[in-house]
C-alpha cells in the first residue's frame, strides 16, 4: 500500500513539471507490480487518476491566482480581455476534446519511450527559441496549441511541455507561453477530475481516509513548490534543461521495453 501512495504521490507531484506524469506513473506500475493500485480498482484506475488532478488544479490557480485574479477585480475596464481569453481558450480545449473523441475509437499503440523522446527533444528545442518579434496570444494560435494539446494524449507526451515549447515557437513571450499552457488544460482538468469525483462517489469512504489526504495534502505543497521551480525556469530561458532530464525515463523505458 506504501508504494501505491508513492503513485498517488508521483502522479500529483510530477503534473507541476513538463515531463508528462502519467508516462512516469505508467512506467513505475510496469517497473514494480507491487507499485499498481489495489486489484479491486484497477477498473476505475483511470478515473482515480483523474481525480488526482484536483490538486493540481489548486497549485494552478494558488500560483497564478494575483495574475488571474486581476482581470475579475477591474471587470469594468478588462471585461473585452476576459471574454478574449474565454473564446480563446474555449477554441483550443473543444479541438482537443474533439480529437480526445476521435481518439477513443482509434487504437494507437506507441512505446512509451517515443512519447518520452519527443518530449525531450522538443524541450530541447528551446534552446534555439528567442525572444524576437514576440506576439501577442490570437484566435489562430489558439487552434494550433489546441492541436498540439491533443497530442499529449499519446503516452510519455508532456501537455505543459509540448503546449508550452509550441507556445515559444509562435513567438509568444516565456512567461506568456507558461500561462496559457497551464490555463488551456485547466478546464480539462475540472471537466475530467468532476466526472472521476462523480464516477467514484460511491466508493469515497474507502479511498478518502486521513492517511490519503494526508499524502495528497503533502504532495499537493510540493508540486506548488514545483511550478515555482518551472516558473523560475521559465523566467531565465533553462527549460531546455528538462530535456537532460528525460534522458532517464527514456533509458529506463527503453530498457524495460515499455
């Protein structure tokens, strides 16, 4: 049970960093079986683990929550730029949610090692990413990084990395790119942790105890303390680095034939 809570940990921990969570939550089951959630949820795993995402939805809105904020306190003058951000962010989750359908009735079977791979080298892409001629966020970007969003859901893929590394490349500042690539999976986040909430109530009294909140509550400061570090990443231009990174779960990946 132990290990399982090192999942619960892993899993809420690792979604404040572009290295795509549920790759390092999927090779740590296939690594150590004793690691996989209890035989009598392994039916309802993937609604578990979109649970776990409501955490995650806290550290967002707590680390951007002065930036987010604002906008709502000045209604009067910032209601065209609410509305902007509405209608741009509404455009990339429906094409993902679009091809998020179109998915479910296509088999795509792809090591996870290749995910982790085009993590890496995207993130490693930034190195040669520079602030020129930056742009401002448009209806049209925000179809493309809807599209790039989609791709996260092949396995070892990064959302926040991929959507992010995207977001640069279309000349859109670094702290900018950071933003919108958290704040277009926010509503996919509560969408998809509500109906997991919804799926699970019948069995709360025998997920939610002191020790799991506990674990969640712990996991919860740490991954705050982990968008901190990715947003001091993103200040000083070193996401790049990340891409070192994923040598490691590439190398395992690869080792293990996953």
């Amino acid at each position: 049970m132990i290990c399982c809570y090192f999942l619960i940990v892993m899993q809420i921990i690792f979604e404040s960093f572009p290295i795509s969570s549920s790759g390092h939550c999927f090779l740590l089951e296939h690594m150590f079986i004793n690691c996989q959630l209890p035989s009598q949820y392994n039916h309802l795993r993937s609604y578990i683990m979109y649970a776990l995402h409501i955490p995650t939805a806290l550290v967002i809105m707590l680390y951007f929550f002065k930036e987010w904020s604002f906008p709502f306190k000045h209604v009067e003058r910032c209601w065209p730029i609410i509305l902007k951000i509405i209608l741009y962010t509404a455009s990339a989750d429906l094409i993902t949610l679009s091809l998020y359908i179109l998915k479910q009735s296509v088999e795509v079977h792809m090591p996870l090692s290749i995910g982790f791979i085009v993590t890496a080298l995207s993130l490693y892409s930034l190195r040669w990413c520079k602030d020129v001629e930056l742009q401002p966020w448009s209806l049209s970007k925000a179809i493309i990084l809807g599209l790039v969003q989609s791709i996260a859901f092949l396995p070892g893929i990064s959302r926040l990395g991929i959507t992010f590394v995207a977001a640069r490349w279309m000349s859109i500042s670094s702290r900018r790119a950071f933003q919108i690539a958290l704040l277009i999976q926010f509503p996919l986040i509560i969408i998809s942790s509500s109906y997991a909430l919804y799926i699970l109530s019948p069995i709360y009294s025998e997920l939610l105890n002191m020790i799991s909140l506990s674990v969640m509550l712990g996991a919860g400061v740490i991954a705050y303390i982990g968008i901190s570090l990715v947003g001091y990443m993103v200040k000083w231009h070193i996401m790049w680095l990340w891409s070192i990174y994923m040598l490691i779960p590439i190398i395992i990946s690869i080792l293990w034939e996953v």
